[in-house]
C-alpha cells in the first residue's frame, strides 16, 4: 500500500473541490480548525485496489498571495506541512483563469497533479482540451474528472500517488519571464536572498523575490522578522515599482499577473483547447436571462425563499409532533420511574424539556437545511448575491457581503460563526468590519427553534408568512445599521465588486444529503453536548436554593384541606369516585403550579430574572423571559431549552397543557405586541458567545465589545417602541 502519501487538495471555490474530496473520502473524514485560527480544516483518508492516500482539503483560494486568511492557510499548509503531492481541481470550462492558480503552484516547486473537472460541462459548450499535450508542455499528469459524479478519482489518487514517488522531496520551481524591468530587479533579489539564505528553509529564493515584489504582507512581516536584509529587498521593489509606475503607469504585481496569464494563454494555443465550430446553447447563460433580470429576479427570490418556509412547515408538521409525543412519553415515563425529589427534576425538567424542546425543531431544521444545500450546490446562491450587490452598496457594504449573510442565516438556517469568517473575502477594513457586525443579525440556524416556537404558538395559520417576514426583517436591519455604521462609526470609501457566476449543475443526491446530515448533524451534537451542559446549569440555577421548609409546609397543609373539601364536596353532590379524582387532581395541580412558580422565584435564576423585571418589563417580557434571555447569551437555542425548563417548572402543567408551545399560548401575558417585540429582540441581540469569539478574532476585541453591547442596546430600544406602541394601539 502506498502508505504515509499526504495530498493537499487544491482549487478555486465553485470548482468542485469539496465534492471530490467528499466523493474520495465518504465517511472517512475530520473536521476541525487549524490550530489558533478560525479556518475550518477537513482531512480524510483514501482507500482503493491497494492505495491509501491521507488527504487535506486546502480551503478554496485563487491565489497564494495572503490577501484573505485562506490564502494565507493554503500557503502554510504547503510549506511548513509540506505535503507529497498537491492535486488542483480545475474548472476545466474556465482553464485560462482556473490555470492562474496552477502556475503559482508550479512557481513555488510542489509536486502536482492537475484535475481537469467539470469535464461533461465542457463538452457541452463544444470545447476539446487535449490533456495529453497539455500534462506535456506543463509537465505535470492531468486527469479528466467529473466529481459530482465520482468519475476519475480512482485515476486521479493514482496519478498523485505517483508523482509524489517520482518527486521525493525535492521541489523544482518553475521561472517565468516578467519581462526586461521585472527580471532584471528579480535576479538581482533572487542572489541577495541566496547569498544570505534569507527564508530559503521555507521557500524557493526566486518565489519569496516574487513575494516582496507583489506586496506580500506576510512573507513582508516575517522577513522583518529574520534580519536587516527585508530592509534592502523593500526598497529595492519600492524603486521597481516607482519604474514600472514611472514608464508603464502600473505597478509590479499587475504586470507578474499579465506574464502569468500570458505564460498561460501560450500553453493553450499550442493545440491544448479546440472550441468546436458549432451552435453552442448555454443553459447557464438562458437560466440567467430570468433568474437574475431586474424584475423577475428579486420576484422569484422572495418566491424561492417564502416556498421554502411553506414547504418547511408543510413537511415537518407530522415528524415535529411525532418528536414531541416521543419526548413527552419520555418525561411520563421517567416521572412514573423516578421517585419524586431533585433527581426527577433534574432529568425530566432539565434534560428531558430542556433538551427536548431544542431537539424537537430537528425535523424542521433537516428539511430547510435540505433546501438550502440544493439551491447552493445548483449555483443559485451566487446569482442572490449578484442580484443583491446594487441595494447593498447604497448601504455602504460590498457584494461580497452578501455571501456572509446568506451564511449567518439570510436563507435561515445558517450560522453566524462561518459568516463571519466569510467576511475575510472583503479587502476593504471598513467594509469587512460593517458586515462582521451586521452578520449577526441573520436567521441562524439557532434562532430558528426560538421563532419556530414563538410562531407556532401564536401564528399556526401563518407559519410560513410569518417566517418570510422575520428574515426580511433581519436583512433590513442588517442594512440599515450598516448604512449607519458606514456614516458614522466606520466611515470610509467603498470598493468595487467582481464576482464570477459559476455554471449551474444539477445537484447530486449523495452530495446534498451529505451536506445536510453535516449541517444537521452540527445542531444535534450542538444540542446534545453545549445546550445538554447550559441546560443541567439552568435547571439548578432555577432550582436553587429551594424555598423554605416552612413554606413548603404551607402549600402541604394547603394540599390536605383541598382533599378534604374535594371529598365533602363529592358526598354532598353524589360525585362518582372519577369525577371525584378529576377533580382533586384539578385542585391539586393548580397548587402544585403555584408551588413551582414560587419555587422558581424563589431561586437564583428566578431573583435574577426579577431583578432585571423593572427594565425588561418596558418590552413586555416576564421575568421567566428573562432567565431565558440571559441563557441565549451563550447559545440563542438555551432560550427554548429555559422555556422549556421555566414552563416545566413553573406556573403552567405540563400534562393539561400539552407541548411548549402550547404551555407558552396558554400564558395570559404574552400579548401580539409583547410576543413582536420578544421575536426583535431575539434576532438582533446580542451575538452568542462563540460567535463574538470569532468576531474578536476577525476584527479586534474593542469591535467584538462593541457589537455585543451596541446590538442589545438596539434589541431593547426596538422592542419597547414595538411593545409600548402596539400596546396603545
């Protein structure tokens, strides 16, 4: 077996890398982030006919100069992991442009292999690429795939397994021509970096002259690191850029990247691509003329969205309450079982309605995940951002904001975390910043359970409009703050925006279900594990310390006069032993409810949610609101999961009140306005923990301190205009 083979998989984004690597490792995947940065990193293994090869998918980047964090990982992970093979997966309907990343390749030395994807999509827009000649003038093997379907992966392993033999350790740069002005200063660079051995540990001498030349800030940054000679080789691309501005009005990195495409385009014309003399009809292009046109198009987005919801709901009625029944017998069964006292509390409050209410939204959230994963593997998600980028600059953010919100839940379901990731693709700081702040704002997929709840309890015949309405609600906020940010806070000038539509393709069913499981997968674990701990915490905030001996005693006594006068009341009336027990249980329970209400106020969570009455009160929220808001600090689903615990403990029964949902409907206090402001403030307050984590990361802990306070700040100030002005309407 060709063990300890690693391979980085390599590529632009929309080229089909995910799905090869999904197609070549299946089940044998990990998932984690590199160490100290918030990039996600997956790594997997490959087995066929003897061959194992370990494999780490590179995140997509179109260059290895570090613009975004991407780059700068992609670029890490090559030469200080030093993996034997590097396997770029091509979208081969774009060769010119995809090839752009394959000469950075080649120019810093790896061994290669090129995977010319997206095959059958070529030969439908009547283009012949001879791989044969082209794996001749680029000496590096080239294998026809198509991913989506699994074709060519068996050939591809093959080839790098392969060429990481022939290769060793040894890597072999290649060297382009830049012309007269640039090679000249490139030789001179080239000798000071040998001569001294300046980074040649990590590098190539040639590629890191290159790098000075082209501005990069972290081959810069770690040069100044190494010794005084970064100093000499600065100035030196400082005065080749004062000649190249001086006698062609452009600077050195614009004139590398023309010498790269025409290295390119000369590769190509020497016989390598052929476009067929025939009609071509492209079906993306055809799609495109409605899907994106100015009127049509926002029409049929709103239309896609709102049929999401509604099919959402439609679907997921029947297995949602078959989830609630099953957990509902689940908490019977245990109070049958468990004799009563803390331990019962703690598993059929704390962890059954706890838990369970989070759990129970699972069905809902496999199928939106479902829909949504369909339409980004079609390439529909591109065009929304297209479609969107004119109304998003008029609010001081860029295109490539789009893609961050979509992320964090502009189509619900997302997640706030790699949202803000996202952002790194936006060069402008100002721009990057407004939308790592706004991001937060979307429908993620833990908000969902949250409105899921609020909706079904008090909208159930417009489930899926009132859906509609809350995410147009979190895209308008997220603009209009931006708009006031960018005026105020972080002024600056915006930036054009390029964005490439990718094909569409049909979607594979193993390809979609795989990322839904994944995203579905994410929430149950998230349930099981994160809100399984904050819920156990909640459950003994709310239980401790427990009320009195005393008063205690009091609802006793108060519980043995009630069943006195129930069975005077029964002889007196002639009431038959079941009238008789229904409604001792009716007397009892009320009691039992008043016990547990005053048990919870009696608490720490509950003195904490009384506390805060006065202020919070403003926006219509009652004191079991409060301890819910507070536990959505951490994670926005701990606010279904307290619900579910307060409810359970509380002032409503259970078993004559049936679901959550139901137990919440029944409360008197919850009012239209006082249930709108909940819903405002809930969506915009402040982000969870971990995503405030990835927004310090992102910007700076000042920013991360700021959204948290600045978002709650507008949550609260929105929901007292909704609650005080419904009110008096």
């Amino acid at each position: 077996m060709a063990a300890n083979i690693t391979a980085a998989l390599a590529g632009n984004p929309n080229s089909g890398k995910t799905t090869m690597f999904n197609a070549l490792t299946g089940s044998r995947q990990r998932v984690g982030n590199y160490p100290g940065i918030t990039v996600e990193r997956k790594e997997g293994s490959y087995r066929n006919n003897g061959l194992e090869v370990q494999i780490i998918d590179l995140p997509g980047t179109y260059s290895l100069t570090a613009y975004s964090l991407e780059e700068l990982v992609a670029r890490q992970v090559l030469v200080e992991e030093r993996p034997d093979v590097v396997v770029h997966i091509v979208d081969a309907t774009a060769l010119e442009r995809s090839l752009y990343l394959a000469v950075q390749f080649l120019e810093l030395g790896v061994p290669l292999v090129l995977a010319l994807n997206m095959m059958d999509e070529v030969k439908k827009k009547g283009i012949r690429i001879n791989t044969a000649r082209l794996s001749q003038l680029l000496q590096v093997p080239v294998v026809e795939t198509v991913a989506r379907q699994g074709r060519g992966k068996d050939q591809l392993m093959q080839a790098a397994v392969d060429q990481a033999r022939q290769a060793g350790s040894g890597w072999k740069p290649l060297e382009i021509s830049y012309g007269p002005h640039i090679d000249r200063v490139l030789g001179q660079m080239t000798a000071r970096i040998e001569a001294a051995g300046f980074l040649t540990d990590r590098y190539p001498a040639r590629w890191i002259a290159l790098k000075y030349l082209e501005g990069d800030e972290k081959i810069l940054e770690d040069g100044r690191r190494v010794g005084s000679l970064s100093e000499e080789l600065e100035q030196m691309a400082a005065k080749a850029a004062e000649l190249c501005e001086k006698h062609f009005h452009t600077y050195p990195e614009a004139i590398i990247t023309d010498y790269r495409y025409g290295y390119i385009n000369s590769i190509l014309k020497q016989g390598v691509m052929v476009v067929e003399a025939r009609p071509s009809f492209d079906q993306s292009d055809q799609l495109d003329k409605v899907l994106t046109h100015k009127v049509l198009g926002p029409l049929i987005m709103f239309g896609i969205l709102y049929g999401i919801f509604q099919l959402t709901f439609t679907l997921g009625e029947y297995p949602m309450g078959w989830l609630e029944a099953f957990f509902g017998w689940l908490g019977d069964t245990f109070t049958r079982i468990l004799p009563e006292g803390l331990l019962r509390s703690l598993v059929v409050s704390g962890i059954i309605d706890g838990v369970g209410s989070v759990m129970g939204f699972v069905p809902l959230i496999l199928i939106m995940f479902l829909l949504v994963t369909f339409l980004e593997d079609l390439g529909y998600m591109a065009r929304v951002a297209y479609m969107l980028d004119r109304v998003f600059r008029l609010f001081g953010l860029h295109g490539a904001s789009v893609m961050p919100f979509i992320i964090s839940g502009g189509l619900p379901g997302g997640c706030a975390v790699p949202g803000v990731m996202a952002a790194r693709t936006l060069r402008s700081p100002r721009e990057r910043l407004a939308t790592i702040i706004t991001a937060p704002f979307q429908v993620c997929g833990a908000k969902i359970p949250v409105f899921i709840l609020l909706v079904g309890a008090f909208f159930k015949q417009n489930q899926a409009l009132v859906m509609f309405w809350i995410t147009l609600g979190a895209w308008a906020a997220a603009l209009l703050v931006s708009r006031l940010l960018r005026w105020t806070v972080i002024r600056g000038a915006p930036t054009p925006f390029v964005m490439e539509l990718p094909p569409y393709r049909l979607p594979t069913l193993r390809g979609v279900l795989t990322h839904t499981w994944e995203r579905t997968w994410q929430y149950i674990k998230k349930a099981g594990t994160v809100i399984l701990a904050i819920a156990i915490l909640l459950w003994a905030a709310m239980t401790f310390p427990q009320l009195p001996a005393g008063q205690v005693a009091q609802f006793q006594q108060e519980k043995q006069v009630t069943a006195q006068a129930v069975a005077e009341t029964a002889a007196r009336f002639g009431l038959s032993e079941a009238e008789k027990e229904k409604l001792l249980r009716e007397k009892l329970a009320a009691i039992d409810a008043r016990q547990g209400e005053a048990a919870l106020r009696h608490s720490l969570a509950g003195r904490l949610g009384q506390a805060i009455a006065p202020v919070m009160s403003w926006a219509g929220f009652n004191w079991q609101t409060n301890i819910a808001l507070i536990g959505g600090f951490a994670a926005k689903e701990v606010i279904v999961a307290t619900l579910g615990t307060a409810y359970s403990l509380g002032e409503v029964d259970p078993e004559e009140a049936g679901g959550l949902a139901a137990r919440i409907a029944a409360d008197p206090h919850w009012t239209t306005p006082a249930i709108l402001a909940l819903i405002i403030f809930v969506l915009l307050y402040a982000p969870c923990f971990v995503t405030v984590v990835a927004m310090a990361r992102e910007s700076s802990w000042k920013w991360a301190a700021f959204s948290l306070i600045f978002n709650t700040v507008l949550a609260y100030g929105l929901a007292v205009l909704v609650y005080q002005v419904g009110s008096r309407l």
